[in-house]
C-alpha cells in the first residue's frame, strides 16, 4: 500500500468513527464504542447498533463505489470529465425506486425500492449494450448512455407530473435528494453486496485501463479486448452505482470530483488511482454526511444536496481551466 493510500486508509477510519459518535446526541469514543459492543444504556445500544452503524458502514460503500466507478469511467474514456452516470445506471436506478414509491411497493414491501432501483440498474446495462453494439466503441458507449439517462430523466418527470398523490410525489423529491438517514443493517445486506460485486468486476480492469492511456491501437497489441473491457465496465460501474443509489438515492459528483483531486498524486496511472480514488470517495461521502448532520441539525439537509454544492462549483472551476490551458 502506497503512502497516499495509507493516508486516505487513515482518513477513512477516522471519518468512520466519526461518522458513529456525530449526531443528535454526541458520544465520547468510549462510550459510543461500548454501547456499539453491546454495553451500556439498552437505547444507546440500539441507537448504534441499528442506525449508527448501518449509516457508517454506507456512507463509507457508497463513497467508494462512487470513486471506484468515477476512476474507471474516466480511464476507459481518458476524459478527466467523465462520471459514473455517464451510461445511464444512476438515472434508471432512481426511476425504478419511483416507480416503487409510486406505485406503493416501496411501502407494502420492505425490499421493494432497492429492488426496484437495482433491476432499474441492470435495465440500463442491457440497453446501453444493445445500443452501442457489440463492436462499438467509447464514443457509441457515451451517446448509447446519454439517451438513456435522457429517457429516464423524462420518465421520473412524468411520473412526479401525474402523480396523483402529493405524498408519494413528495416522498420522491426528497429521496432523489439522497441521503443517508434512517437505514438499517437491512439496506446494509442489500446493497453491500451489489457494491462489492461491483467492485471484484471492476478491479481487473485496472490494468488494461492503464494500457489503454496509451491508446486503443498500443493498447490492442497489448492484448487487451476493448469489447471485454467495455462490458466489464459496464457490469461493473452499474453494480457499483445502482447498489449505491438503490441504498442512498442520488448522490452525485463524488465520482467526478474525487478521481480530478487525487489524479495527480498517482501520476495519472489509472490503475493506482481506481484504488485511491476508491478510499478518497469513502473519506469524502462519510464527511459529507458527518457535516449534513452538524450544519444543520434541526433540519433534514440531505446528503446528495451538499455534495452538489460542493462538487458543481468544482466541475465549474475545472472547465474554466480547461479553457486556460487551450487559449
């Protein structure tokens, strides 16, 4: 393990632990880690056990698929820019969980949004594929993606425009806002998984993506299949994203912002930075939710909403010196 990794390794457990003693009511460490082992008040115990932890422990997956993906999406389409979202899976997955929420499964069925947002997930895989062709390329990937999320985007508007029942309509909205409140060891067992199978996909591919930065052709008599690659990114970023919005909604610009920021300390190599990139993403979503619940306390802010202000201004400020560096 590099230094960086071991920096970050650190952050995270820091931010873990953090992320377990912050909240309405603020713990010392030994207390909190007592009550989390069982003992102490039988209400603290709950309280750490059942909703604490399960935060924890998402906050700290759903950051590092989001990071994992963002690294590997931009690899394979050497574009600084790129995000996990690019080939639809996020857009789908939150209109599966709608669809749940709207037509009442979500509330009959304790599995049914995640379900929902997950077979969302595994929807846009297959339809990205079989636009883009069995022989198509980076560019084909992207518009294939494009369409998708542009026809999902317009299938959860319409689903909010003629929902006839302004709960469920307002119960959408905040869940498309993200967040990471009041899961259980439930949401743990569903969505872990997923991520994590998402990640084994995905892992291999760092190799073959750092023979790809020097180009298709170079890459190719390397012997790496750009077919295999590009369905092994496929599979593997709609794990990593549908398990991480089927559990947290959408949560956006972690996969864009935490690759840019540690791409540099890596020296641009993309196999190294799927690893950082990966515990970078964990560090950011724990703080992020850590100072939703400090801000403003009183209030419900959501996770996915202080990540956009924090990210969009970033994306802002990367175009801008894009634009320095052509003029």
């Amino acid at each position: 393990m590099t230094r960086l990794n071991a920096g970050l390794a650190l952050v995270v457990a820091a931010l873990f632990l953090g992320s377990l003693l912050v909240g309405t009511t603020w713990l010392a460490p030994g207390a909190g880690l007592a009550a989390l082992a069982g003992r102490g008040d039988p209400l603290m115990v709950l309280v750490m056990q059942e909703l604490r932890l399960p935060r924890a422990i998402l906050g700290a997956a759903v950051g590092a698929a989001l990071g994992l993906a963002g690294a590997a999406m931009q690899g394979f389409l050497r574009n600084p820019l790129a995000e996990p979202g690019l080939i639809g899976t996020s857009g789908t997955a939150a209109l599966g969980a709608v669809l749940a929420i709207q037509t009442g499964l979500a509330a009959a069925f304790p599995l049914g949004l995640p379900l929902a947002a997950l077979t969302g997930a595994g929807l846009s895989v297959a339809l990205v594929l079989a636009l883009a062709g069995p022989r198509g390329g980076a560019l084909a990937l992207i518009l294939a993606g494009i369409a998708i999320s542009a026809l999902a985007g317009a299938a959860t508007s319409l689903v909010l425009n003629l929902s006839p029942n302004p709960f469920a309509a307002n119960e959408i909205v905040f869940w498309m806002m993200g967040s990471l409140a009041d899961r259980s060891m439930l949401h743990v067992r569903i969505g872990l998984p997923v991520m994590v199978l998402g990640a084994v996909i995905l892992w291999p591919a760092g190799r073959a993506l750092r023979a790809l930065s020097l180009g298709e052709d170079t890459a190719a008599s390397m012997g790496v299949g750009l077919s295999r690659l590009r369905l092994r990114l496929a599979l593997g970023t709609a794990a990593l994203v549908g398990g991480a919005t089927a559990v947290a909604g959408t949560i956006g610009f972690v996969g864009l912002v935490v690759p840019h920021l540690l791409r540099r300390a890596v020296g641009g190599d993309p196999a190294r930075l799927m690893a950082a990139s990966a515990l970078g993403g964990a560090a950011m979503v724990l703080a992020a939710d850590i100072a939703v619940r400090v801000i403003l306390p009183g209030r419900d802010l959501k996770l996915g909403v202080l990540t956009a202000l924090i990210g969009a201004p970033f994306f802002l400020h990367l175009i801008l010196r894009m634009r320095r560096l052509a003029a």
